[in-house]
C-alpha cells in the first residue's frame, strides 16, 4: 500500500531551489533513512509530507490525500529536528494531553516503558536535560498509533547508550506496524535503522536502494597506506577522496586492483597496505561531494525508485 508520494516535487524559497523535481514512493511498511549534508533537503521533504509546506511544483500526497488536509494527517506521527515542550507542565501531562487528540491512543504508562520514560513521567518538562527531553519528543511521536512517522534527527544530544535504546524501540515500533522515516546526520545510525536509504544532495535525489546497494553502485573501495609520498599517492588515477590520518593516507577509489597496480608501477613508496570495501558514510561522501571522475556516473546510476 502506498503511504507517501512525492512526483516531480519541486520547492523554492525565493531564489533557492530546496527540492529539485523529486520523485519518491513511500510503502508501508518501510523503514526509510534519509542522508544528506545540511541544505541538502532533508527536512524540506518532511515538511511538505506534514502539511507544514507546499511544493512550487509538482505533487505530494499523503495516504492518498493532500498533506495539508488535517485528515489526512491522522495516522501521521512526527518528531520535529527543534525540540519543544511546555517547561511547567510534567512529562505525564504532556503526553496524555498530546494523546488525547487520538482516538486510538497507546497507553502513557505503555509509551513510557517503550521509550524508557518510566523515571520522568513526574517530572516538569522545564528540569529535563536536552537527552531527556528529545525522548519524550521521539516518543510523542507514536501516542497516536500512526501509520507513519517522521523522526527528523531523533537522537540528537543522546550519548552512544540512549542512542541505542531508542534505536531498539523504533525497531519494535517499525515490526509492530508503523512506517518509520528517519533523517539523521549519524551514518551509523541509518546503517543500524534503515532498510533503505535515500540519498539527498542539493534537493535532488542522488541514490535510492538498500544501504548495501548504495555502497556497490558508488562502485569505491577503501585503501590505506602509510607513504612519504602522500602527495603523490593521492594524484594518481582513480582516487575519489584523499585524507592523511594520524600518519595515513586513507584513500578512496574506484577500483582497489587497478589502484594498487598503479601505485606499484609508479614506483612510489608505501607500506603497511590496507584494501577494504567502502563503508555507508565513504559511499555517502562520494555521491554528495561528487569529486571524482566517476562520481556523475555513479549518481546517475543511483537515482532510481526502490517500493
């Protein structure tokens, strides 16, 4: 069933294009992880799919109907990148007051468990620390039992453990039901998340597939070496991305084989090599910098539709 569609959605803010022509299916069921540097359009997207936007051009649609129609906004859940809760009132009070707008609510006392906010529930929203109060706001988000919900960087100022376990229960949420959209600036934790990640890069859509599927159409691989060269290791053919790294050279490129051949006949000197596949955030680096010779064929080769 389709949930969310964006076709040839364009957005502009004066003179600044912030979406450019997306096209962009949403099922049910999906567990979608939006990537991008910030501009890229990752929260314009979301905002156009709330209602809180609309496109210049094109067409966005929301359980069949238009975003900005509070019905058909029902079964639509969200955590907006700001967090906002009333500071007098307490972490109970809000969430039974946010809940009281569904008719199919889950229980405070059931959401606090999920979402580890057994402790706080007593607590004014005002004492919080900014950990706290953003897994009440992620939290927020599924009162309602919706059928999608947005997180727009949901673990923003939580430690690697809280991360964690808030990772864990969107898991549980995504298996009971919901379709989860996730935009976050941690690689790691779309590649923990995600089944399928979209890549966004000046409000274009760069790569749509599985994350190991980005990673292979990039079609680079990871080589480090140690080299009193650096300079010249890193002009030879086929690197993507250079970065010299406590006395190594981490390269990116786009044939390991081809690359270790050549640094072997030009000569130049290296030891201690390391070959490896790329990993998310190298594959992500590559299609969004678009630095190298094959970085347009790439892209080009990552832009399509998965359902």
């Amino acid at each position: 069933m389709m949930i969310a569609d964006f076709a040839h959605t364009t957005r502009r803010y004066g003179g600044l294009v912030a979406i450019d022509d997306v096209s962009l299916r949403i099922e049910a069921g999906a567990l979608v992880g939006l990537l991008g540097p910030n501009g890229a359009g990752k929260t314009t997207l979301l905002s156009l799919l709330q209602g809180l936007r609309r496109p210049t051009a094109g067409r966005v649609s929301l359980f069949g109907g238009d975003p900005s129609d509070p019905r058909s906004r029902r079964l639509l859940g969200s955590t907006p990148q700001e967090t906002a809760l009333p500071d007098t009132l307490r972490v109970g009070e809000v969430i039974d007051y946010v809940g009281g707008h569904f008719a199919d609510r889950a229980p405070t006392a059931e959401l606090a468990s999920e979402f580890g906010l057994g402790e706080l529930l007593r607590r004014q929203c005002g004492s919080l620390s900014g950990g706290q109060k953003r897994r009440v706001a992620v939290a927020l988000a599924f009162v309602g039992r919706p059928r999608l919900v947005l997180l727009d960087e949901p673990t923003t100022g939580l430690d690697v453990d809280a991360r964690r376990a808030l990772w864990a229960a969107i898991r549980r949420q995504h298996e009971a039901g919901a379709t989860v959209v996730v935009t976050s600036h941690y690689l790691e934790e779309i590649e923990a998340l995600a089944q399928r990640v979209v890549v966004l890069g000046a409000g274009r859509v760069l790569a749509d597939d599985t994350v190991a599927r980005v990673v292979a159409r990039v079609g680079v691989s990871r080589v480090e070496l140690t080299s009193d060269a650096p300079a010249s290791v890193a002009a030879l053919p086929g690197v993507v991305r250079h970065e010299h790294v406590d006395g190594r050279e981490m390269l990116t490129v786009t044939d390991a084989d081809a690359f270790v051949r050549t640094v072997v006949r030009a000569d130049v000197d290296f030891r201690d090599l390391i070959v490896r596949g790329a990993t998310l955030e190298e594959a992500f680096l590559a299609l969004t910098e678009a630095s190298g010779p094959t970085a347009a064929p790439a892209i080009a080769a990552a832009g399509k539709d998965l359902s």
